[in-house]
C-alpha cells in the first residue's frame, strides 16, 4: 500500500525546547497512523532565534521529515524585517519539491503567517493536493484588536484578501478555536469545512519531564503558596493585572507569584514589580522541564486581555499543560464555569486576589480534586493520539 503523503507547513515551527510542539506531536502520530509526513518551518524566527542555525537542512526526527528553509534573520516579533522574512519563506516554499523528493496528497499550512498561504495553494493546485488551512491566531484580526492597527492599513488590507481567499479556497479549515465558525462563514467558508482541532498535549513527552537546573530550584520560595506562571510576557498575556493582584497581597506573608519566561513586556512587569518582595522572575526554561516546574505551584495563572476576538475561544498551549499537572487554574477570560479553576473577567486584579485567597482558603486535597478535573479532562479530550485521529478523519 503506497503511503498517503502530508505536508504540514508553519513557519514557525520547531522539534524541541519550545513550547510550540502541537505540529511536532500531529506529525508523529500521523506517522504512527501510516502516512508519509514533513514538516516544513524556516530556519530563523523570533519564537526561537539560533536554536536551528546550525541544524541540518533536512532531517527524519521520529518517523517524520522535517525540512527547515532559508530565512531572513530579524530582531523581535514587532522588527519590520519580520514581513520582509514571511514574504521571502512564501517565495522559497515553491522549491520544497526540489528538497522532499516527493509530491503531497496534502497540504496543512499553518497561521499566522498568512502570506505563505499563496504559495502552499499554489503547490496544491499543481500537485492536485488537497488543502488544508489552520488557524491558530485570527488575521488579521488579532493585529487589529491586540496591536491598535486600523484595518484601513493596506497591509492589513492584504492580510485580511488572503484570509478571505484561504477561506473560500481551502478544501478544510482547521481552528483552534471553538466559536469562530461564525467568523469564518462571514468571510467566505463553507461551514461544513469547519473543524476543531484544538492545542492539546503528548503525555509521553510530558511524564519525561527534566529536573530544573540547580539556580533555578534555589531561588524558588520553600513552603510558601505560590501562584506560577509559564510563557510569553507579552501584552495579550495581562500580567500587569497578576502584578496587580500581588501589590493587593503584599501583606500575606504565604503567598508568592512565580512568573517564568520572557517577551516584550518583562522590563515593564519587572519595574512594576520592584518594590514587591513577594514577585519572583525567572529566566525561560526548557519546554521539557515545564512540568517540573508546575509541580512547585499550588496555582497556575492564564491571562487575557478583554478583547471582542476572545469571544471565539481560547487554545493556549500553558492551558492544556497547567490541566496535565492537575493545578487548579485562575483562567482571565469573559466569565465561564471553570471547574478545574476560576475563570473571571479580565482587567481586574482585585477579582484576581480573591480567587487567590478563595483557593488558598482549600486543603490540599480539595485543590488536587480540582486540578484532577482538568487532568481527567486534557486526557481524554486533548491528547494528540485522539486529535490526530480527528483529522484523519477529515483526509
């Protein structure tokens, strides 16, 4: 039997020591399930800088091919060079051919970056290729909403033409998030091409969690209450309303805040936070002892700006992990029941010193029977090995 060939391409893709490993885990089980998979993903970007400088162009890593291509190197997300570089990745994607070796039966081209999306469809179209568009942030709207540009700017202009064309173009559209049919329907998809795939986790890759380095542990506060936090410090992440809420709770000697990571918004998060003896900072880590570090927390922390595009759902990828390590989680979104947590409304750092005590307020066993909800839940619902399967479904 000749095995059915996919290509999954995301500009800003990686294999390991970042958190971006939903294409990784799909590709991966895709294999396990007897197709042909590559990966394709520039060399550089802003997510994880030089980590792929010096690896090989080409690569079969667990069963998969994953092909990094030529790019253009930038400062930061925000760098002007970073249109210049997803132009220059959409102009090398039409010579992936020449590298693979092969011809796809499918091609899954991954937002945000939308301009490589017209070069994905045209290899489909020459290839006679079914394909597939993922949305894993809305654009343009997301730029609109979260970084104040007017949908006037010709730039946004073009970016919002290749959304609506990948819509009515593609032969599926994959969202991560729940709500957004509608959106998506008015801007020119069918709905029966919807579907939801959200970010999930790999439980293997989880379970074989590294230890943290040994400066790491030793800063981390001893038989204190802390509430953690992983990933971007960036504006969408409203961690300004967590620093907030510890200025709120600066007298309550047992409770710290932990917040591991980096991005744009860390030198103000820092400033905001140095007259706090009960705010601690530390440094990214390695994807892979993420969960180690969770277990330090007796709460995990998700942030959110109130913003309308919001109203389509939310897939981070620290959500699913937080549930995997059976925390009970603060979650700032439009206001839901949350079983496995609290879910408040955002902006409202008095809200979140509240749901802090309320959960202080627990035994341990009453927050692990909390956290244990979203455990259950993340299992059953968003390991890759089912989503995976959902997709086939759709091939």
């Amino acid at each position: 039997m000749i095995k059915q060939k996919i290509w999954i391409i995301n500009q800003y893709g990686s294999l390991v020591n970042t958190g971006i490993g939903r294409h990784r885990f799909l590709c991966k089980e895709l294999a396990n399930l007897g197709y042909k998979v590559s990966l394709i993903s520039a060399r550089w970007s802003h997510v994880y800088e030089d980590l792929a400088m010096s690896a090989p162009e080409l690569e079969v890593f667990e069963d998969f091919k994953f092909l990094r291509i030529p790019a253009i190197k930038y400062k930061n997300a925000h760098d002007k060079k970073r249109i210049l570089n997803e132009f220059y990745f959409a102009f090398k994607l039409l010579g992936i051919e020449n590298k693979l070796k092969e011809k796809p039966d499918y091609i899954i081209y991954s937002s945000p970056s939308l301009i490589g999306y017209l070069s994905a469809y045209r290899l489909a179209k020459k290839y006679h290729a079914k394909i597939f568009f993922e949305v894993r942030d809305i654009w343009p709207l997301t730029p609109i909403q979260a970084g104040g540009y007017s949908p006037k700017n010709p730039f946004i202009r073009f970016l919002q033409w290749i959304e609506d064309f990948a819509y009515r173009k593609s032969d599926q559209v994959i969202s991560l998030f729940p709500y957004a049919l509608e959106h998506m329907v008015e801007h020119g998809m069918r709905p029966d091409k919807f579907i939801w795939i959200p970010n999930g986790i790999h439980p293997t890759e989880l379970e074989n969690a590294e230890p943290l380095n040994k400066n790491v542990e030793s800063v981390l506060p001893k038989d204190k209450f802390i509430v953690g936090y992983t990933g971007t410090f960036g504006l969408a992440n409203n961690l300004s309303s967590l620093i907030e809420a510890a200025k709120i709770l600066k007298q309550e000697a047992e409770i710290y805040f932990v917040l591991v990571g980096g991005g744009k918004d860390k030198s103000k998060l820092v400033k905001m936070a140095k007259n706090l003896n009960n705010v601690i900072f530390i440094d990214p880590i390695k994807n892979i002892q993420i969960q180690t570090m969770l277990k330090k927390f007796d709460v995990c922390f998700v942030g959110a700006k109130d913003l309308p595009l919001y109203k389509f759902g939310t897939s981070p990828n620290k959500l699913s992990q937080y549930m995997y390590a059976s925390k009970p989680i603060i979650h700032l979104i439009h206001p839901k029941n949350c079983e496995c947590g609290i879910s408040i409304k955002t902006d409202n750092p008095k809200l979140i010193a509240e749901a802090i005590m309320q959960l202080k307020a627990l035994n341990p066993e009453e927050r692990f029977k909390m956290g244990k909800i979203g455990y259950d839940y993340v299992i059953k619902n968003l390991n890759y090995t089912m989503l995976s399967k959902k997709l086939v479904k759709k091939l």
